[in-house]
C-alpha cells in the first residue's frame, strides 16, 4: 500500500511513518521540512508542503497519484506566529480530505485528538473537531483516532511533565487531581496499522469510526508526577498547589518566555482533565493499551 503521512516529521508522525515502513507499506513523506526525512529515511519520498497556506484542494490533489491510504498527523500543542490551529488543524486537513474524496483514495486516517467532540471548549479541541467533520462527511473509508496525551520516546508533552516532576518542588494546578489516560506511542501506531488494513466493503469496527485511543485506566497529575518522580530516582515527592488562576497566569509569562507547551488554553485543558472510554478502542482493535506506571518504569530515564 501506498501511504501519504502528513506531518511525518513530527513525534507521532514518525513513529506511524516507521511503523508504516515496518509493514512494508511505501510511503510519501509530506512535511515543511525534508531534510529531517532524508537524514534517516533516505529511501522515502517526500513532498514539501506548507499546511499554513495549503488550503486548496488542487495543491493537494496534485500529491495524491498513485496514494492508497492517508494519514494525517499535522498538530500543534501552541500556536506560532502563521503556525495557528485554524490553517493547521482545519484549513489544510479540510483540503486534503477534499481532494481525497475527488481522488478516490482507499483510506484516510485522521490523527485527532481526545476531546475533540460535543463537549469541545479550547480552540485546539473546536479545530480538530472542525477537521473531524470534514472528513466524516465524505464519501471516504475513514477512520478517527483520537488519543490522550501520547507518552514514547521523543515526546514533547511527556519531556515537559519529566522536567517538572525533576523540580525539589513540582507545581500543580489546584489539587493535581485532574485525571488524564495516557497512552504509549505503540499502542497508537498499531491502532493505526489496524485501520490501515480495514476495508469498509466488509464488517469491522474500525471504519467510519471515531476512537478514543487511551490507556487502561485514568490518573491524575499528581499520580503521573509521583511516578515519574520515582522513574527518575528521587525518593520524595514534593508539590506545590497553585490556585488556578495563578496557574494561568504563570502560563501566559512562560508562554512568552520560551518554547513551552504550556499556555493558558493547555492548562484550562488540564484542569478540564482528559479521559475517555478505552472499551470501544480494545475491541476495534484487540490491542490491550499498556499501563502507564509500568512502562515508564520499564523505559530509560
């Protein structure tokens, strides 16, 4: 099968690119930036694209010859400067899925993101869901994944929480009982190999679905920051509650301080917390999610 990846570049996109490769899929990178491709990949094609100004359905069409399959990972925790939700999380995805409809491709797998439905308040969550629609309402065998905070190696969010949980004192937002379902990088890439083997001219329960893509069971920021506090080999866990607005506060300064995923629109997420129901996930796939505590331990700090 031939797979386009947007995005392919970025933490989830290259670990659903490997993946890809692993199967023995061919596949066309599509990303700002090829040179990261080339560098490690140096048999992939790839296409340079601009997902700030590719909003129109020709510029994607012409990247579709030859394309069973897509999958879509564009994301960004943080706006930066044309780099905003809406041309990257809705503009562009709407465009491709357009032009995948018109270009009769065999499947399209939409990256989105736990929250990204009814209940949906943050524009990172409304843009994504924006993208969602799109694509659900195309002639399409589609499938829409929707993970919680992707922990593996190489991710940002987890890299952000290990630096906090590495403070004397790790700060929290109110109590630190916010629970979130965390879920290993695998676990989404096979989610993803499974839907790239479905077909919707047949039963199965991945087609034309939206999944939450979770781990096995909830935990809370404070919990998460206590293991990672162990994983790391400090013997006392030590916290800071920060009344929310204060919280705020202090994620707008470091917002403007540096290249941080924390922001205001991140820590209203987190106070909101992030679940979802990991039944429906396991039984479309048959993959069991791994547990968070258990395979950080098992992973060098």
């Amino acid at each position: 099968m031939h797979i386009l990846i947007t995005g392919a570049s970025g933490f989830i996109g290259q670990h659903i690119m490997a993946a890809c490769l692993e199967e023995g899929h061919r596949v066309t990178a599509c990303v700002r930036n090829p040179d990261w491709v080339k560098r490690y990949y140096p048999d992939v094609h790839t296409i340079t694209a601009d997902f700030t100004r590719d909003h129109d359905t020709e510029t994607w069409l012409s990247r579709l010859h030859s394309i069973d399959a897509v999958v879509n990972c564009i994301g960004i925790i943080k706006e930066h400067s044309k780099q905003t939700f809406e041309y990257l999380h809705t503009k562009a995805p709407c465009a491709l899925f357009k032009a995948c409809d018109i270009a009769k491709v065999r499947k399209v797998i939409q990256i989105s993101a736990l929250g990204a439905d009814d209940t949906a308040s943050s524009e990172y969550h409304l843009s994504k869901k924006a993208a969602d629609e799109c694509l659900s309402q195309r002639a399409l065998d589609w499938t829409i994944l929707m993970p919680s905070i992707v922990y593996g190696h190489g991710a940002k969010s987890m890299a952000f929480f290990k630096a906090l949980a590495a403070l004397p004192l790790t700060p929290l937002v109110d109590t630190g009982n916010q629970p979130i379902q965390p879920v290993h990088i695998d676990d989404l890439c096979h989610a993803v190999i499974k839907a790239l083997h479905t077909n919707h001219l047949h039963t199965n329960q991945l087609s034309h679905k939206r999944i939450d893509v979770v781990g096995p069971a909830p935990v809370t920021m404070r919990a998460l920051y206590t293991t990672l506090k162990t994983w790391l080999g400090m013997k006392h866990a030590i916290f800071v509650s920060l009344p929310y607005a204060v919280s705020l506060f202090a994620a707008r300064v470091t917002g403007f301080m540096g290249n941080t995923p924390l922001t205001h629109e991140t820590v209203q997420m987190l106070k909101k917390g992030n679940t979802g129901n990991v039944a429906p996930f396991i039984e479309a796939t048959g993959i069991t999610p791994r547990p968070f505590e258990q395979t950080i331990m098992k992973t060098p700090p």
